[in-house]
C-alpha cells in the first residue's frame, strides 16, 4: 500500500523559515517524481513545485508565487521528499499536501498524503 | 500565466448527469485530469488524460476535451459524488489548477 505521510507544519511568524518533510512508503521512491501541493483555508488547490527522480537529473520547478522562497529536495537512501519554506508570508498559510507524480499517457497526481498545516500569522 | 476556470458551483439531482466544465486557451492541445476532495480529506484522481479513469474509479465518472473546454461527466450521480471537483492541466513546466466547482447533490 502506498502512503505519504507529511510533517513539520507548525505557527510561524511571517519572514520565518520552516522545513515540512513527507515519508514515502510502498512505492519506488528512487524513481518517481514527486510534487508538493498546497491549499489555504477554504480556498482551492494550488501547485507549489516538483522534483524530478535524480535518475532523471532531480531538477526542480515552482510556482511563480514561491520560486526564490521555497526549495524542494530529496533522500532517496530514506525515501524522503523535502520542502523547505523561507521567507514566509501569511498568504503562505496552507495545508501542504506532497504527492507522487505518475506519467501514464501524461503527467498526473496519483497518490497524496493527507497533508500538513502551516500557519503563518505574528 | 496559464489560467483555468470553472463554474464555482453545480447542483444535480440524484440519479441525473452532472457535468462540469473547465475553460482554458487552446485546452484541448493539453491533457487534463480532475480530481476529487471530499470535506476533510485529501484529493483523489478520478480522470487522467483527459478521458481515462484510474483503477477504482466508477465507470459513472467520464471526461472529455476539445477545443477550450474540458468537461467532467457524472452519469447516474449518487449523493456519495458530492464534493469538490477540480481540473488540472501542465502549462510548459507548471501545473495549473482551476479553481474548483462545488458539486451538491440535492
């Protein structure tokens, strides 16, 4: 069975820094391409960013609202993806949900965790 | 940047076709998925590729794309369809989502 477990959401000041992590279990974490998805308070979903698999060169995206703020990462020796978030603004407050990328005809969010909440507020 | 927009809300009966749209520039040369979020918990993929559904998925749930519009189809809607529904696409490197249609099943 696949499972994502996200973690590291806490209250954070705005201009703070925090680090969420997701657990990847029952899935070949090596190979696969991972993204993080986000969603404020009663609003809708809103992509964050994605790593590629390091066999396929581990290069990043963003969204425009976070690039220069938000860095993704990965272990693969421990089957961890990795988003670290800086300079954070209350409109970054969110729930965080990471994701396994599937490419079957064409990119799509296949599995998710259940996510994990970060609020920005002084 | 790339936007896709959907209704905020759609209302249907149950046991009728509900039908849910999503409007982008030149949308059919792109592929969408929609997925679905139940209060609470997390989304899950119901279309792919435009029109395929993942293992799982009700046959009752079927998608089409072309031209600027995508379209999700719930045929025989059960009050268990009830929830959010929103349609994504890649736009060079990014994805993009739209802002979610509100499905209520009275």
């Amino acid at each position: 069975e696949v499972q994502l477990v996200e973690s590291g959401g806490d209250l954070v000041k705005p201009g703070g820094s925090l680090r969420l992590s997701c657990a990847v279990s029952g899935f070949t974490f090596t190979t696969a391409w991972m993204s993080w998805v986000r969603q404020a308070p009663g609003k809708g979903l809103e992509w964050v960013g994605r790593i590629k698999s390091n066999t396929d060169g581990g290069t990043t995206d963003y969204a425009a609202p976070v690039k220069g703020r938000f860095i993704i990462s990965r272990d693969d020796s421990i089957n961890r993806l990795y988003l670290q978030l800086n300079s954070l603004k209350t409109e970054d407050t969110a729930v965080y949900y990471c994701s396994i990328m599937e490419y079957t005809s064409s990119w799509h969010f296949d599995y998710w965790g259940l996510g994990t909440l970060v609020t920005v507020s002084s | 940047s790339y936007e896709l927009t959907q209704p905020p809300s759609v209302s249907v009966s149950p046991g009728q076709t509900a039908s849910i749209t999503c409007f982008g520039d030149k949308l059919g040369n792109k592929y969408v998925c929609w997925y679905q979020q139940k209060p609470g918990q997390s989304p899950v993929l119901v279309i792919y590729h435009d029109s395929k559904r993942p293992s799982g998925i009700p046959e009752r749930f079927s998608g089409s794309n072309s031209g600027n519009t995508a379209t999700l189809t719930i045929s025989g809607t059960q009050a268990m369809d009830e929830a959010d529904y929103y349609c994504q696409a890649w736009d060079s490197s990014t994805v993009v989502f739209g802002g979610g249609t509100k499905l209520t099943v009275l």
